[in-house]
C-alpha cells in the first residue's frame, strides 16, 4: 500500500480508535497513533494470516489499521500508567 493511502487509513482509524478506547490525549496524539496502528495492523496480519490486508482505501484495511490503533492505545496507556504509578 502507497504512503499516502497509509496515512489516511492510518487518520482514519486513529480517529475512530480514540473513540472506541474512549482516549483523552488529543487530536494530533489520535491521528499518529492510527497511522502507527496502520503499520502495525499490516504487520500482525502478515504474521497471523500470511497476508497482508492492507491493500488501500478500503474497509478491510481501515478495520486492520483501527485493530493496530487499538494495540498502540493501550501499549501507550500501560507505559505512561506504570510512570505515573
């Protein structure tokens, strides 16, 4: 998949991610988290399926990068909790 689609799947899905882990870190923190979650979806998909599913602007790759934003979110959430602890 080309970088430009990349990062708007990767705007998309960080938007929505936000949404659905309900996370109060600000707009520019969401978006970089989805296109982050974008790469790492790809990535999960291509070692738990044998294939990668981000293929473009599609539904497919937008649930695979919102599953990847997922992942980051609360990869973020258990390091900056441990610090503040």
């Amino acid at each position: 998949m080309g970088l430009f689609a990349t990062i708007v799947v990767g705007l998309i899905a960080g938007w929505l991610a936000s949404m659905l882990m309900k996370t109060n870190t600000g707009l520019w923190k969401d978006l970089l988290f989805g296109v982050i979650g974008g790469v790492v979806g790809g990535w999960l998909s291509s070692l738990l399926l044998g294939v990668n599913l981000m293929s473009g602007i599609n539904l497919t790759s937008i649930l695979v990068a919102i599953v990847g934003a997922i992942v980051v979110i609360a990869i973020y959430r258990a390091v900056t909790r441990s610090r503040v602890a």
